[in-house]
C-alpha cells in the first residue's frame, strides 16, 4: 500500500471557486496541490480519511472571449468531466432543394395532375439542382448508379395513359421503377398494377452503353409480364350505410367465405406459373438517357424529346410521406 508521502507526489489540485467570466484559461491547471494535507494545512489522520475526499475536475468550453456552458459529467472514481455538445448538423441548400423538389410533386400522381404553375415550380427546382451537381460525370461513378430507383415525377408523356388508369378505380399503378445493374449493363424498367383481386406487373430488360460521362443509350431486349398475384383475403364488414339506412350484412358471411376459399385456390393455381416472357425484336426499340443529377438517394434524367424523369433510390428518407 502506497504511503501517505508517496501520494503527495499525486499531481493534481483542488479547485477554489470558479473565476470571473473576463478570464480565458479553457481548462483549470491542475498541479501543485499536497494531498497528504487538508486544505486547511493539517494532515489526514489515516490514508481511508484521505481515500473519502474525491478530487473534482473541471474544464470549461470558451468560445471567443466568453465562457461557453458548462456541462458535468460524473464519472468513475468521483470525478466530474466535461462533455462538448456537438451542434446540429445544419441542413445544406442542396438538402433543402430536394426537400422542395419532393414537397412540390404532392398530389401530382406523378406529374399526370400536376398544373402550370406547378410545373414551372418544379421545373425552376430542377434546374437549381442540375446547377448544383455533386456528381458532373455520372457514367464514371457507376456504383451511384446501381440499384433500384422509383418514379417521383416525369413530363413523359408515353406514361399518362398508364398513369390515368388510377383515375377510374379498377386498376391503379402501385410503382414505376428502374433498376440498374452496372456490372452486367443492364436496366430494367418495372410497372406495378393492382386490380380489385389481383396484382401484376410489366417490366422490360434492356442493355446500356455509355457515350458520354452523362449520357448513356438503351437498347430494349426483353418484355416480361409478371404473373398475377391473386388477392386470397376478403375482408367483410359488419354493416355499411345505404341511402341512410344500415344494412347487416352478418348473413352474407358465410357466401363470401365460400368466394374466399375458391380465390385461395385459384390464387395457388396462377402463382404457381411462370412469368411470360417475349424477346424486343424491333430496331427502333432503343433510347438515350442523359443524367443531369446524381447524388446517393436523387437522380434527375432527361429523355427523348426533353422529357424529365426524377427517380428516388430505394429506402431514401426522401421516400417517407
């Protein structure tokens, strides 16, 4: 056991009362203290009286010529240290003109119900991004590239037609999306339906070549219709309101179990099937993409015809409602 002149040797200090706000020393010194002695220049009695006073340590975050605030933190062995508080991270413009550009597609269905000055609004975002882009040659970053990215908004007219089918109830489109793969060149663009009782989708494969560090021609092999999923759940309520009566429904329980059942089945049947695959044979069934934003969760093309697609990647916050 060390004795007690040996922990004289402890270099370290009491601290007196803090001081005054005009001093500038960010960290008290700490030395030329004998803790062989009370602070009021008698001796310990024993090292256990000692080992019952706990030293304390201070330091002091300065910012300029003012004391910034203090935080304490107790830790092992009775000291009190002190935690710098990181500021918040501040949101840079580029974050808050992808938050904008997300924010103005609200109700747009994709650009299908989007009005003028709606349009313009995106239009001028859009063109604020492509002035700011973190990535000018898109085609030498491929793995920014890779991976799958859903249709935020689009000016493509090829697309309204499927995009109205919303409008009547029947069949809706769930997603539009593109999946690249930079190792093998190939893109394949996706269309997702859902029915009343089933689901499907439409997709195309194709290849890519780059021609430039923004531009890239695609060549289309490959349709491929998905097989469809039929809907094996039917939920029934427990009455609905007609012409301001309420109708029970509880006796048509036992019928729409019986559906049920037989779509359950039928279901089975079609899932168990392959999709139906048909080669692109046609010449002019090529394309050119030119990217003019790219980030790791954005990217912004533009087609033929100077049509606009904005696509989001797959689980970017940007996605969230």
């Amino acid at each position: 056991m060390a004795s007690i002149s040996q922990l004289t040797q402890f270099p370290c200090r009491v601290l007196s009362p803090a001081p005054s706000h005009h001093q500038k020393s960010s960290i008290l010194p700490l030395n030329s203290i004998n803790f062989g002695q009370r602070i009021t220049g008698k001796p310990y009695d024993s090292v256990h009286e000692f080992n019952r006073v706990r030293p304390v340590f201070l330091t002091r975050v300065a910012e300029g010529d003012e004391w910034g605030t203090e935080k304490q933190e107790e830790v092992e062995g009775g000291a009190v240290a002190v935690a710098e508080e990181e500021p918040p991270k501040e949101e840079t413009e580029i974050d808050s003109l992808k938050k904008a550009l997300v924010d103005s597609f609200y109700g747009t269905n994709r650009g299908l119900s989007a009005t003028s000055e709606t349009r313009a609004e995106i239009v001028e975002l859009i063109t604020q991004l492509e002035a700011k882009n973190p990535t000018p040659a898109p085609t030498e970053a491929l793995t920014l590239l890779n991976g799958k990215w859903i249709l935020a908004y689009t000016s493509f007219s090829g697309l309204y037609p499927l995009l109205s089918k919303g409008t009547f109830r029947l069949v809706t489109v769930e997603e539009i999306s593109q999946t690249i793969d930079s190792e093998s060149f190939t893109v394949q663009n996706s269309i997702q339906f859902a029915g009343l009782l089933a689901t499907t989708s439409f997709s195309t494969n194709a290849k890519f070549e780059v021609r430039s560090p923004k531009r890239v021609q695609i060549k289309f092999e490959e349709g491929i219709i998905g097989t469809p999923q039929v809907t094996d759940s039917i939920v029934l309520p427990e009455n609905v309101e007609f012409l301001g009566q309420k109708i029970d429904l509880t006796p048509f329980k036992g019928f729409v179990t019986s559906v049920q059942d037989t779509a359950s089945s039928v279901a089975k049947t079609i899932s168990s099937q392959p999709p139906l695959k048909f080669p692109i044979s046609n010449s002019n069934a090529q394309s050119w993409l030119l990217t003019t934003y790219l980030d790791e969760d954005l990217r912004i093309s533009r087609g033929d015809a100077g049509s606009v697609f904005v696509l989001i990647k797959e689980g970017s916050s940007l996605l969230a409602p």
